[in-house]
C-alpha cells in the first residue's frame, strides 16, 4: 500500500504542480509569510503524519514534560541545585520576582529529531523562553489547504491541521487571568527590537488579538515608559506583554533598571514567558536532566521519558561523568569522541555557536572546547537526524529530493503539546534563523 507521502507526490503532475507552486506563491506574499524577506516555505507538500504518530509523540512529550516541571520546581526551591543551571547573577537575581501565574513557561517549544519508522526521539533544545513560529505555522496550513495538490489528495486522505497560534494566545491570556483576576481584558504589547525578522509574525498575532476585541501594539521594549505604578505605551498603559525579546538581551543593552525590567518585578504588568523561564531555557537544562548524578530526584515515569528522548548531555567543565554505565574523564572523552558529540552554548538560539563535532577536524574542534571551557556550554551526543523527500518548483521544473527535518512541538503551560513546527534543510543544522531551509504545516492524515 503506498504512503500518504507517495500518493502526495502521484497527485503533483506538471499541470498541478506547477499550478500549485503559483498559488503557494501568491498565497505566501498575501499571508506576510516571509522571514528576513524570502519566503518561509519553498516545497509544494506540507508533512503528513498519522493520527497513531501523533498520539504517541504527544504522550512522549508529556512525559519529558513532567521532568523538566520537577528539575524546575527543586530548582526554585535549592540554590545549591540550582547552581547546575549556570545562571548568571542578574539571572539569580530577577527568578525571586513572582510573575503573578504559576508557571515558569506558558509559551515554550521543544525542538527534536524524531524518526517515527524506528522511533527514535532526541531532544536538542527546550526554547522555554520566546518559541517563535506559531502564527506562521498556522498561515502556513492556511495558505496549503486549498492548493491544487491538496485537493487532489483529499480525495484520498482527510487531512486536519494542527492549529498552534491559538494555544499561544490562550495560554498568554489564562497567564493574565490569574495575573489580574477575571473579567478585565487586557492591552497587549508585543515587545521587540524594531529591526528583528519575525515583525511579520508579530504583525498575524497583532491581527489574531484584534479579532477577539484585543488591543495589540507592536513596538521596542525601547519605547516603554514606567510612571504611576503603569507601563505607558504609546499614551496608553499596557496590562499584558508578550515578550518575545529575549530576557538577555534586554538586560544587556538596558540594564536592569529598564522601565521594562522595573514594572515587571513590581507586578505593574504581566509579562510571558517571565523571568524564571531563564531556568529550563538554558540548554544546561538537558544536561540536568540527563545526568546520573541527578537521577533519583525523578520518579520512575519521569526517568523513562529521561531516558526515551534526551541524548547523552553534560555541562562542558573538568569534571569525572558516566557514560553508558563506565566511569570517564569528561574532557578527554569529549577530545576523542568528536565525531559523535556537539557542542553548543548553553544561552544562545538561532545555531550560534553550535558546533557538530563530525563536521570539523580535530584542530578546529580543540579550539572550540577550550572556549567551550570559558563561557558555558553544553556537549551533547549526536543524534539521528531524519530525511524525508520533498517536492519543490524549479525553473518550472518539479525536483523531489530528501530533506533533513526536525520535529518542534509547540507547548502550553508547559503542560502539552499544541501544532509543531517543522524545518526542513539540506544541512544538518536545521535553524531557519541560521539562515537556511524552509519551513512547513503539519497536516494530520486519515485514509478515506
């Protein structure tokens, strides 16, 4: 019996096919789905996944979930414990002031590798602080639905999209409830710099929160002023923001006496994700997670979601470790095992600074581990990486060739899964901040 991806690829005939890249074209342009100025999606089929792989690859995520939920609630109650999270001291700092919602990160993705044909599950990143996507993903399942080549394959399939935009949306407003109590609706301030490439995601949000009756403006966290127990924006007071500058940099280029910084630690304004997302969104996280030494801190459910999807992690310093049960060096094993290790700043996104050690030489990778020893840094064991074919349009010509893509479920309350992103690419850093692939909806598919 074919695929869905096969009989997908049997509906894209030169006539569909090349109707269809012209509409995905217009639709794209109409829909603002353009990232740094060219567009988000460059393939003609979204992914396709069953109702069986979407069921287990919610209940996996659930169950890593949890664990990260225990790590960050011993975390906020045991400096000592906390100390293995390497946060800096304005971060220790600005985690003792009470958002005024219980949890550490309403909005959050989880970025993975997964390989639904031998199940294979490796989570790379946990984005706790400003995931980003959401509102594209959504234009992006808009903009597909009606293409020729999906209306061809509907005949075979009923195909269901996973919406993402409203968990974000519902989870910032469930925050401000509890944050100001029922029944008042809130003034939203979307803050970032001017000049970041996902404006036009701010600005389908903005368009979202104008549909329910919401205020939204988008502006410079810059722009704000803080007088009179208020957030001013713009001649008017802000109640709720949707923070997706992130914490560092605002607290490097404005300080901590930001207006910003001051309102929300005086609870003048509700702000998500807050400060203590700092916590589970450094990449150190994973390593507390996947370390022996903590492993009794987690009960059995959570151990066995440990160890279903978090590869091999550790804190980049001189230290003794366990590796699959054998005692080693931490440093030495990370010099000589470079082809199955990757190291990456345990603060950073957008693939800044990650390093696959299978990519480099040893020099090359010698230098990247001393200053991996200055600054944090996470070493990681290298995972499988999928590929799937996918069609794109070419000089009116149709290409099916395989990609690289990862699997980002978005997360609400830091609870469950809500849509996912998905990002294909031709290299095996897959990051379309770094510049490279192209991003696609996630359509659940159901024989007719």
């Amino acid at each position: 019996m074919p695929s869905p991806i096969d009989v997908y690829h049997d509906c894209l005939t030169p006539d569909i096919a090349a109707e269809t890249a012209g509409q995905l074209d217009r639709e794209l342009r109409s829909r603002k789905l353009v990232f740094g100025g060219r567009a988000l999606c460059t393939v003609l089929r979204p992914r396709l996944v069953t109702v069986a792989e979407l069921q287990e690859l919610e209940r996996r995520v659930r169950g890593v979930l949890r664990a990260f939920r225990t790590a960050h609630d011993r975390a906020m109650r045991e400096p000592e414990f906390r100390a293995h999270f390497g946060l800096e001291a304005w971060e220790e700092e600005l985690i003792h002031s009470d958002p005024g919602f219980p949890e550490a990160t309403p909005t959050s993705r989880l970025d993975f590798f997964w390989v639904p044909k031998t199940g294979a599950l490796g989570l790379t990143e946990y984005n706790a602080e400003t995931p980003a996507g959401a509102a594209y993903n959504d234009e992006l399942a808009a903009a597909f639905i009606d293409v020729p080549a999906m209306r061809a394959f509907a005949r075979h399939y009923e195909v269901l999209p996973l919406p993402a935009r409203a968990g974000v949306i519902g989870a910032l407003l469930d925050s401000y409830r509890v944050f100001a109590g029922a029944g008042k609706r809130p003034r939203v301030a979307i803050l970032d710099w001017d000049d970041v490439p996902t404006r036009t995601e701010f600005e389908l949000y903005q368009d979202a929160f104008a549909a329910l009756g919401i205020h939204c403006t988008i502006a410079d966290p810059r722009a704000c002023e803080y007088r009179g127990d208020k957030l001013w924006l713009e001649g008017a007071a802000v109640d709720l923001i949707y923070k997706r500058v992130l914490i560092t940099e605002l607290v490097q280029r404005c300080g901590l006496q930001h207006d910003v910084v001051r309102a929300v630690r005086d609870r003048a304004v509700c702000m998500v994700d807050g400060f203590r997302c700092k916590i589970l969104h450094k990449k150190a996280s994973l390593a507390v997670l996947s370390d022996d030494a903590n492993a009794k801190m987690f009960n059995l459910a959570e151990r066995a979601a440990i160890a279903d999807c978090i590869p091999w992690t550790r804190v980049v310093e001189e230290r003794r470790s366990i590796y699959k049960g054998r005692a080693i060096d931490l440093m030495p094993f990370i010099q000589e095992q470079r082809e199955r290790l990757v190291l990456k700043p345990s603060d950073a996104y957008g693939g800044e600074g990650v390093v696959l050690g299978w990519t480099v030489d040893d020099s090359t990778w010698s230098q990247a581990l001393r200053a991996a020893l200055g600054t944090p840094h996470i070493v990681q064991e290298r995972v499988a990486i999928p590929s799937e074919a996918y069609p794109s349009w070419v000089d009116d010509t149709m290409e099916i060739y395989d990609r690289m893509l990862d699997t980002a479920p978005f997360v609400t309350h830091g609870d469950y899964m809500e849509g996912m992103l998905t990002r294909l690419s031709t290299a095996a850093l897959l990051n379309v901040t770094a510049g490279g692939g192209s991003t696609v909806p996630t359509f659940v598919v159901i024989p007719r």
